[in-house]
C-alpha cells in the first residue's frame, strides 16, 4: 500500500511538471506568429498613423510583424470592447487614449477600460488649447475673459463631443474663473475650424496639431496651452499655460498601447520590452514629432498609475462642471 502510494505520488507531481512546462512553452515560444494590432478607429487618423508607424518595426524588434485591425465606432468603444474580450495570450494588442478613461464615468461604455485592460506602455501626448480667431481683439487670455463677463451672451467656444478632451480644458476654466462661455458642439474638428474662422464661435477647445498652418498663417491665436508645461514647437513657444495663468487645468490627449488583462507575466514583459524599444527609438520620436505628438513614453507600471490617477481626478472634474449631469441627462 505504501509502496503504490508512494507511485502514485511521484507519477502526479510529473504530470504537475509537465503540465508546468506546456504552459511555459507559449510563453518561452512567444511570438510565434504574428500579432493583431486594434486600432478602435478609422484609417487616416491619428491613432491610426500611430498604430502604423509603431508596427513597421513589429518584425525587427518582436520578430513577428503587427498586423493593424481597424474596429472603429461607438467613440472607440467597439474596438475598446473587443480587445478587453481578446485572449490574453499577447497575440491582441491596441491603440488606448485619452478618451477611454472618461468614457466609463458617463455610464455609456460596457466596461471600465481603466480597471479591464492591462496598459503596456505610453508613447507621446498633446495638451488641447484654448483659441480665438487670429484678428480678434483678445491678445490674452485675461482680456478675452473680460470681454466674456463684460458680454455674457456673446460668448461660446467650440468641442468636437460633450465631455471629450476637447471640452474638459475650457470647461474647468469656466468653472475656475467664473465667467460665462457656452459651447456649441462639433461633428469634427474641421468643422469647428472652419466656424471660428468664419466668426461664428468666438473661441475652441482644440488639439494644437489641427491648427498649426493656421496659427503659422495669424489667422488662429492661441490663447493658453493645457499642458504642464509649454508646447515645444517654436511656433507656439509663446502660448502660456493655463497653469502660468493661475489656473491648474492639464488636458492631454494621449496615446498609449493597451492589452487584455491576465496575460502570463513573461509575455507582458516581452511585449513591454519590445514597444519600449520602437518608442524609445529616435527615428519614431522624430517621426512621432512630425505628426505633432510629442514622445512621452512611460512603462506599464507608470501608465497604470496615469490611468487609475486621470480617472479619479476627472471624475471630480465632470462633477464640478456639470458634465456629468450634462451627458447623462441627455
């Protein structure tokens, strides 16, 4: 009797070790084939460009290529969706931004992406800006506010989605300085543009990197940055923070690789690892630069504390503002 237990033993803890190496195997192969990279939007924009400039290194550093799989609709949130479903097995990567750490708040999203993902790493961002039309009379933020509180019905400002990046800057600035600017929302940032230049808004919540030939050209100002710290292209060296100003507004529209949750410990750092080097790389910061983002990378461990942090502060936020009530009552 003791002899068969004694086998019986010995023959379950090599079943415990095989069954240990099998599932070390994946993860010791990995990658063995290539990678599917989600990209919750459309081709063309800037999330997409983003996805494709960091797969074109996929092969070289991972030894697999990525693959971009386009799932856009519902604000990103079909495509948020369905890497949050992915199997955590390191083949499902996506694109993350900004949004997806708002979008929870409003109770329109089927998971909280904060909580439901695993971040891999953080590549750049852009602060949103406050703008008026170029040969308005408003050279400062100061003097804009006055004209505002002196005219409390001349005022609005233009966004591109209620509660989104573009709305949450002048929002708090509203709100912080007390003086009155409704907005008046955008199917598109072209759009909203194209009505400021025309005088039909007076300011705009807009992301610098649509501006750029406008301001180059006087006929956009951009009155402050909501950022910590100033844009670094010359052409909007001037432009202050609203932090400058005396008012701690920091909106950035940040772009960032995501991951199902779960994945074994070997292959998220695999894949970590692996973006680290094509972000880190000069040849994408430069590129990086060149579509207008700035590189700011950042590991999972950091990212996930943005993540956790931005959420919480926003939450406050779109309290405090009126927002919250805003979306939901709609």
């Amino acid at each position: 009797m003791k002899k068969a237990f004694s086998h019986l033993r010995r023959a379950l803890l090599l079943a415990a070790c095989a069954c240990s190496a099998a599932g070390a195997a994946p993860a010791e192969d990995y990658p063995s084939h290539p990678i599917r990279f989600i990209v919750p939007f459309s081709p063309g924009g800037s999330s997409d460009i983003v996805a494709r400039l960091l797969a074109k290194d996929g092969d070289k550093i991972m030894g697999q290529p990525f693959v971009i799989d386009n799932k856009p609709g519902a604000a990103a949130m079909i495509g948020l969706n369905e890497l949050v479903q992915a199997k955590p097995d390191g083949y499902t990567v996506g694109i993350t931004n900004s949004g997806m750490v708002t979008q929870p708040l409003y109770g329109i999203a089927k998971y909280n992406y904060v909580t439901d993902l695993q971040p891999i790493a953080q590549v750049g961002e852009v602060p949103f800006v406050l703008a008026v039309k170029g040969d308005s009379p408003w050279k400062t933020l100061g003097e804009f506010m006055a004209y505002c509180k002196a005219n409390p019905k001349a005022c609005n400002y233009g966004i591109t989605g209620i509660g989104n990046t573009s709305h949450l800057g002048p929002a708090q600035l509203t709100y912080m300085a007390k003086f009155p600017m409704e907005f008046v929302n955008f199917d598109g940032g072209g759009t909203l543009i194209t009505s400021l230049l025309g005088g039909h808004i007076q300011a705009g919540g807009i992301n610098p990197v649509d501006i750029r030939e406008y301001v180059k050209a006087g006929k956009i100002r951009i009155l402050c940055v909501f950022g910590e710290k100033r844009l670094s292209d010359p052409l909007f060296a001037n432009a202050p923070t609203a932090k400058e100003l005396g008012y701690d507004i920091v909106v950035t529209l940040w772009q960032g690789i995501g991951a199902p949750k779960n994945m074994p410990e070997a292959v998220r750092t695999r894949l970590a690892d692996g973006f680290a080097r094509i972000i880190n790389d000069p040849q994408t910061q430069q590129q990086l630069r060149a579509i207008g983002i700035e590189p700011a990378y950042m590991g999972p461990t950091e990212f996930a504390k943005k993540w956790t942090a931005e959420q919480l502060h926003y939450k406050q936020v779109v309290t405090d503002t009126g927002i919250l009530q805003l979306v939901r009552g709609k």
